[in-house]
C-alpha cells in the first residue's frame, strides 16, 4: 500500500512539472498538483511580493570605508556618476558634517549623496551624485513595482526629489563618462531613462520613509538611485538607507457552484453551496422558482441553502440562483445558474 501511495505521488509531482504553469482564473488545475487557481499559492502568489534588489541596506562590504568616495566598499553596488556619492557606516567614516546622523533604519551602513553644491561662493546646481547596481532579476516591461527607501537630510534645502532610472543593460554603468562633473541626471544620457520619483520633505533629527510606483516601457536589468534631474540651488546633502522594490499581485479569486443537489436528510450533498471558493470577502445568494419567486437569501455561502423555503422543503425540480460578490481585490462580479433537486 505504501509503494503505490508513493508512486502516485512521484506520478502527480512528474505529472505536475511535464505540464504548464497554473492559469490563476480558469477553474482548472492546469499544473495536475491538485491545487486550483488561488489554492496554488506558489503558482499563484497573492498580495505583496518583495523585488530582490541586491545589498538593499548597504550591510555586506569589503572594507570598511575611512573617508569619503568609498563606494567601492559596499557589495554590489557602485558609483553611478562621475561625481562621488558616498559610503557611511558605523565602523568607519559615518558623517558628511560635524554631526553624527540618527542610528540608520536598517543595519549601520547608508549610502550619502549631493543634489547641487555650492563652494567658494560658486553654485554648482547641476551636480549630481548617484549609486547604482545590476539586478539579479530585470523589472519587468509592463508591471507595476513600488520603490520603497528612508532618506535623512545632513545639511542644505529640506526639500528635495529622489529617483530612479532604468537602463537595458549593465555595462551603461556608470553614466555620462565624458561629460565632466556638471553632466547632470542619468537621463541626459540617452542609455538611460527616469522610472519614477516622488517630491518629500526630509529631516535632519529622524529618518523618515517614502515610495513611489512605477511601470517600466521596457524590461531593465540595471538601476540608478539619486536626486532628480531638476536643477538645485544650494549645498544639499542627503543619506539614503534601506532600499526595496516590491510588487503587488493581485489575489485571484475563483467560485464554482454545483448544479444538483439532494436535500434529503442524509447527509450526502443535503447544502447547496459552493463547491469550491477562494478570496471571497463578501457574498449573497439568492434562490428563485422557475415563477421568479424569492425561495432563499443569504449571506453565508458556507452554510448555504438547505432545500427549504418558509420552513418547507421545496419540490423536486429546477431552481435559479444568482451570486453576487466581492473578492479580495474589492472587484464586484454577479454570477447566474439553475440548479435541480433530486430527493
């Protein structure tokens, strides 16, 4: 009995991988494991779901950074710009002023960067500093990501934008090679277009955390992260901490309802009720006679309806139901049907 038990599971595993990916809204188990639409949650992830993006809080390094323009200490990411952004972390150089920053949200390192600089009475609005790093995995062309990140003010304008811009491949990095120091934002590169950014106001006693949402045109396998391309007056210089991407899957939902049933007190088929159901939140099931009557309401799919109306139960014969419900994503559907009793 054991041996045939495993083998049908090895046959239902092989059986799985030899056919396609999960469909999340058919009704079927496209995979043969058993699992349909919303119950395959491997197949079928719902709600949020972290992007990898490497060394998100700059803690994995390979040396520990003694003075500025040290990013070639923090794994995996690198410098993006002709200008030098900066590599913080509490075992080594861990200010841009006189003050040490608040505790990093995340771990001990963070990454530091200008928008604009003036020095001896010269403004350098266009001067710009950037980090950037290869993915693992590209952004996908089409879907929808959410960049999420904390930022605190060392010194300069409160306000400030941060942003992110895409490349189609790795080997753009760094960006404006030639263009000297006051080449600007990555998009003045024509390898290199903006993603998203968002406008906030930052701190200088606290970190605070923002995002913004983007759609890639195309898919990018290679990120940059600063200021925005806008010039700035004054000396402005921000940390940088803890860096993700995410996106949201949007929960498939799936109902299926019989369309016989016996309510004859044996215990077998006596409800009728959904045969399967998933991400359902909220419900109403109505039955009616084949003369439009009103037989049956309810919000409760899982106690359904039992045969009975007024305490009677109904005759043999076909029946009418209409559904209407709200799944997970808050999306509204109505579903009809009939259904014939046998007792």
């Amino acid at each position: 009995m054991y041996f045939y038990l495993r083998l049908f599971i090895i046959s239902i595993a092989i059986f799985s991988s030899a056919y396609g990916q999960e469909i999340c809204n058919n009704g079927i188990d496209d995979d043969f494991d058993l699992l349909i639409d919303g119950f395959d949650t491997i197949d079928c992830p719902c709600g949020t779901e972290d992007f990898f993006i490497p060394n998100p809080s700059f803690e994995d390094k390979n040396c520990c950074p003694n003075s500025f323009s040290k990013m070639h200490c923090v794994n995996d990411w690198r410098q993006a710009s002709n200008n030098t952004s900066d590599y913080f972390n509490i075992c080594g150089y861990r200010t841009a002023n006189a003050s040490y920053p608040a505790a990093p949200p995340d771990g001990v390192g963070y990454i530091g960067f200008f928008n604009g600089v003036f020095q001896s009475g010269v403004a350098y609005p266009n001067l710009k500093e950037y980090i950037g790093t290869c993915l693992p995995d590209s952004l996908k062309k089409g879907i929808t990501y959410t960049f999420s990140f904390w930022v605190l003010n060392a010194f300069g304008n409160k306000t400030t934008t941060i942003s992110m811009f895409g490349s189609s491949s790795c080997s753009n990095l760094p960006f404006g090679s030639s263009g000297g120091l006051s080449f600007g934002c990555p998009a003045n590169d024509s390898n290199w277009s903006l993603l998203g950014e968002t406008t906030i106001r930052t701190y200088t006693s606290n970190w605070t955390k923002h995002s913004f949402s983007f759609t890639p045109n195309q898919d990018v396998p290679t990120i940059i992260i600063g200021p925005g391309c806008r010039l700035s007056s004054g000396n402005n210089f921000y940390y940088l901490d803890d860096v993700k991407i995410s996106k949201e899957n949007k929960c498939s939902s799936f109902l299926k309802m019989p369309n016989v049933f016996t309510p004859n007190g044996d215990g077998i088929n006596d409800v009728f009720k959904p045969a399967l159901m998933s991400n359902i939140v909220q419900a109403k099931l109505t039955i009616y006679n084949r003369w439009g009557q009103q037989l049956f309401e309810s919000e409760n799919l899982e106690k359904g309806w039992n045969g009975k109306s007024s305490n009677k139960s109904v005759s043999d014969g076909t029946y009418f139901w209409i559904l209407t419900y709200t799944d997970i994503n808050g999306d509204e559907f109505i579903e009809k049907g009939n259904l014939t009793i046998f007792t």
